[in-house]
C-alpha cells in the first residue's frame, strides 16, 4: 500500500475554480468600470438617458462583484 501525499484531483478542482472565479469576479468588476466611464462621457455630452442606462449597468456591476465576493466568503468559511 502506498499512501498519498497529494491528493491531485483536489488540487485540480480548486485550481479550476480559482480560475474561474478570478475570471469571472475580473470581468464582473470591468462592467461596472465600464458603466462608470460611460456616464461620465455621456454626461459630459448631455445624454441624459445614455447616461442612466450606463450608471444602471456600473451599479448592477458593483452590486455582483459585491454578490460574489460575499458568496465567496461565506463558501471558504463553509
């Protein structure tokens, strides 16, 4: 019997969901970037409508990148 120092399969598993969640958390949070720097330019130009569709989206956007990091949190001290 040889016993097993590495479980790899565990390795593997927490490897691809770090990735994915540091994927996924990055381009959540580029929404909402991108929602804020499109306000701004459409306020600037006196789009009043443009610019609220877009500070919907930066919200939203900052709303599921807090989403997640609070899911991530409550998952790691499961």
């Amino acid at each position: 019997m040889t016993a097993t120092i590495v479980e790899w399969e565990a390795v593997l598993d927490t490897v691809l969901a770090s990735a994915v969640a540091g994927v996924g958390v990055t381009f959540v949070f580029s929404i909402a970037i991108w929602g804020v720097a499109r306000f701004v330019d459409y306020s600037r130009v006196e789009r009043p409508l443009a610019a609220g569709a877009a500070g919907l989206v930066a919200a939203l956007g900052l709303l599921a990148t807090a989403a997640v990091v609070v899911v991530g949190i409550l998952v790691m001290t499961a």
